[in-house]
C-alpha cells in the first residue's frame, strides 16, 4: 500500500508576510490586491484575520467593515514563489516524487523511503517542524493512501496539524463531511448532487458506480471512486512536468473596455506575452480561445483553429479580434477578457504552406517580435512597446503584466532528484 503526503502551507502569502515581519503575527493581517487596478480583493489573510471573518476572495472594502483595523499590504509574488520553493526542496529530501498542485501544496509520495524516515505520520510531523524552524510558517500535512485522501485530510484541521486517513478510520472521518469538502466538487456539482439527494462524501460512495455515473456521466464515476477510496492516481517526479497543453493570459484591466478599440490595445497586449511564451517553449498554436466577462459577470468562451502554426502576436491577437467581433456586441462592457493559444504543437513541426498566404509577412512580423522580446530581456519588459499601448494611458497599464515566462524550475532539481536517488539505494540517510 502507497504513503502519501499532502502538504498546505497555511495561509501561504499572509504567512510570508508574517515571517519577514514578525510585528504582524499582532495584528489582523491580509494581503490585497491594488484597487486602483481593480484588483481589490483579498489574496490570503493570518489567523487575526480569519477569527474576524475576514474571508479569501472578497472585497477589501468588506474585509475592513468586518475589521477595522485590518492591516492590508500589497502582494510580493517573487517573495512568496522563492518561499514556496525552498518548502519544495525540504519535501524533495523525503522523495523525489514530489507533484505540485497550485504553488503552496504538494503531493509527496513517500512509499519508497518508508525504511529511512519512519511511517507516513512520521515524516509528515518531520516536515512539519522543519517548515516551522526553518521557514518561520505553518504547514497542514494529510497522510494516506491516494492523493484524494490525503489533499483531505490536509484541509481536515488547520492550521499546522496532521491528519492520517487510513482504510480503517476514513469512513468515520471522510464520508461524513459535505460533498462539497471532496476535491473537485464544485458549486455546480455540489447543486446538482444535491437535488438528487446527496449531501455527504459516504452519500456517493453508497449511491453506486453505476448511479453516478448516470448522474454525472465520466466526473460522476471519478467521483464515485475518489469517494470510495479507490483512487490510483500516481504521485508524479517532480522534475518530469507534463507537457504543456495551452499557454494564455488574462487581466481586468483599470477600467471596462466598451468598444473594439478598447479591446484590441488590451488583447494585443496579452497576446504580446502568449507569443513569448510559446517561442520560449519552443512551441506554436493551432487554435485561440477567448476569454470574455462582462460587467454583470457574465462569462463567455468562444475559439477557432488555424490552418498552420501560430507563434505571432499579430496572428494570435488578429485571430482573439475575429472572434470578439462575431460574438460579442458591446451590449455590455467587458470587465475582464483573456487570450490562449490552444492545441499547442512543436515549433519546428512540418505543415503545409498555403499558396495564398503571405508567408514572407508573417514570417517579417515573427522576426519583428523575436528582436522586441531581446531588447526586453536586455532593457526591461517595457522598454519597447505597441504604439497602439499609448494610445490609452489607463489601459495602457495592462501592458506592465510581466511577459516573462514561467520557468520550468523542476528542472532545475534534476541532479539533487538524481543524487537522492542514489543515495536512497545505498540506504546512506
């Protein structure tokens, strides 16, 4: 039978902020988003905050009728990153199977070095206080069989608790809990779980494979399985990231965008950082989808595929246009909008050339942009920017988001992942 571990940092982004200031821990802290942006909402908040009801995901306006005298401070995401990933490489000692889900909480499978460090429990309490000792934060760690059960028992007692859900005990603690607690049920399924009369974990796992599976077709029997403890989803090395299936960027800009003019400086924008993405992964589109929410928060998605490779910001952006002109009126200004480039394939990969297409464009436009993302490696990300950018100083803004793509930092730890392997053989920790 595998062990496996989950581990939460407990309020990741307020408890870097508490850590590098410790005058926080007294007071009720959160981190925020800049209003100005439209960005006001709470990102995370320290244990003050939560016993105010301060809660993630609302308005800093709500937060501080609730608490007044709530201390809000911007987010610092290169801070909070480097911290999460010295968490990673206290995790990456007892395993090198090591999954990241979201950039606070990992799967650890820790089945292989049982014989060095002691029972799940045990290396969970282990991580447990050196994330204390040497991170200056909290940590809730779930220990079990499968993933599903033991991301549960990580959210079960918070914060720096462990949790062991064993095939003995997990259906007097996990069948129990609400639907909602089960990972990956989400309000829809929730709603509709409960209008046929199933309100707790142990609800699905007795309504039967085949009930659920006609309820909610393939989610309901993945559901059926993880309520059931029969998960067997593996624990991936942490250095061998999954292909990479879309790359895209999204924004809610300053202000709404109520005309095409509006949206075209905004999505050339967005598209400007798809494109760079792509060519540092050495990939291409065959497809774009939108993104579109309106100021009511009404969402609409809407793609089409090309007839080639993509990797321009003038295809990318020209395609988001196309679109947005065939589906959206303006009946309502757009509140947010988002850009991807979908059914990526390898850069260098074969395809026809079309003979009516002007290659020789195309081909000057990705040249073009290939000079502008090493002048911005060189100078800064806004040294050099779309004239159209300009034309809009509010809107203009969106054009600061960061274009650096997201590095593949598991990489990185290729040769400690190899070194703990050798040394797990010799039996040498």
């Amino acid at each position: 039978m595998r062990t496996i571990l989950h581990a939460d940092l407990n309020s990741c982004y307020a408890s870097v902020e508490c850590a590098i200031n410790p005058e926080y821990r007294k007071v009720p802290l959160a981190v925020g988003g800049e209003k100005e942006l439209r960005h006001g909402i709470i990102l995370a908040k320290n244990e003050l905050a939560k016993q105010a009801g301060v809660r993630t995901g609302e308005a800093i306006w709500q937060a501080q009728k609730k608490c007044p005298n709530l201390v809000v401070v911007p987010p610092h995401y290169e801070l909070y990153k480097d911290y999460c990933e010295r968490a990673r490489n206290i995790y990456l000692q007892y395993s090198d199977m090591v999954e990241s889900f979201g950039p606070d909480e990992c799967w650890i499978d820790v089945t292989g070095s049982l014989h060095l460090f002691g029972d799940g429990e045990t290396i969970a309490h282990l991580i447990r206080n050196r994330i204390r000792t040497e991170l200056d934060m909290t940590v809730s760690v779930g220990v079990s069989w499968n993933k599903i059960f033991a991301k549960f028992g990580s959210d079960y007692k918070k914060p720096d608790a462990v949790t062991v859900i064993t095939p003995e005990n997990y259906r007097d603690i996990v069948w129990p809990c609400p639907v909602c607690d089960l990972l990956f049920v989400g309000r829809a399924t929730e709603r509709t779980l409960r209008n046929r009369g199933i309100f707790t974990i142990g609800d699905i796992a007795q309504s039967g494979l085949q009930y659920m599976r006609n309820a909610l077709g393939k989610n309901g029997e993945a559901l059926y399985i993880a309520a059931s403890g029969e998960d067997r989803s593996t624990v991936k090395k942490y250095y061998e990231a999954e292909p990479i299936k879309s790359v895209g960027n999204s924004t809610t800009p300053p202000r709404d965008m109520k005309n095409m003019q509006d949206a075209r400086l905004v999505l050339y924008s967005l598209a400007d950082s798809v494109a760079k993405r792509l060519r540092t992964y050495n990939l291409a589109c065959t497809g774009v989808q939108i993104h579109l929410r309106d100021t009511e928060l009404h969402t609409l998605e809407r793609q089409k595929q090309f007839s080639h490779p993509v990797s321009t910001a003038y295809e990318i952006c020209n395609a988001g246009l196309a679109l947005l002109q065939t589906h959206w009126d303006f009946h309502l200004p757009l509140r947010s909008i988002g850009i991807r480039g979908i059914n990526l394939v390898p850069a260098e990969k074969e395809f026809q050339v079309s003979l009516f297409k002007e290659e020789k464009q195309i081909q000057n436009k990705e040249i073009l942009e290939i000079t502008a993302d090493g002048i911005r490696e060189k100078y800064g990300k806004e040294s050099i920017c779309r004239a159209v950018i300009l034309s809009d100083s509010i809107l203009g803004q969106v054009n600061k988001a960061s274009v650096t793509p997201i590095p593949f930092a598991a990489a990185m730890h290729r040769e400690q992942h190899e070194e703990f392997k050798k040394t797990m053989q010799k039996g040498d920790l």
